[in-house]
C-alpha cells in the first residue's frame, strides 16, 4: 500500500514533471510526424530552457509566499487575533440581549 498523500503536497513539482514529461514526448512525436531530428533538437532545448525558467519562477513564488506568511504570523498577537477592550459601552460587549431591544427594566 501507498501513504495517502495529500492533494498540495508540491504543486509545483507535478507541473514540472508534466513538464519534463512533455519535453520528452513531444520530440519523439515530432519525429515519428516527419520533422528532421535537428527540428526535434531544437523544439527540445526550447522546451527544456522553458520548463527550467517556469520551474525557477514557481520556486521563487512559492519562496516568497512562504516569507508572507511567516511575516503575517509574527504579526498575530499570540493570545488571538484582536485584542478586545473591555472599557466603553458598545454594542459589541458580551451583556444579555433581548430580540426586541429593550431591557426587563423597561
């Protein structure tokens, strides 16, 4: 049996494997279609020098993203997200409150 794995473990590593997959598909496609094997070697080395400049882009967002979000934990206080005062008398207090607005002492 296999460990479940979960469905964004490295999305970035499938779209490179279908990438490199495709790097190898699509000359052998192209020559079993007629094109010259030069045609075929080229049509390869711009899809290698593609997938290896798309796979440094997604490595440097993923990079990035991962920054952000230790940036944005640091700034959660650590008891919650918000403080709460308990001065002053909004309507945003943890008192008793009737459908109808008004107090039993009405």
């Amino acid at each position: 049996m296999h460990p479940a794995r979960r469905p964004h473990d490295d999305p970035a590593g499938d779209v490179v494997r279908w990438a490199s997959f495709s790097c190898l598909l699509v000359p052998v496609v192209l020559v079993v279609y007629g094109t010259s094997f030069g045609g075929a070697a080229v049509a390869t080395l711009g899809l290698v020098a593609v997938t290896a400049a798309c796979r440094a882009m997604l490595r440097y967002s993923e990079k990035a993203e991962r920054a952000a979000l230790v940036l944005a934990e640091d700034r959660i206080p650590p008891g919650g997200r918000r403080r709460r005062s308990r001065a002053g008398g909004g309507s945003g207090g943890r008192g008793c409150h009737t459908s109808g607005g008004f107090s039993p002492e009405d």
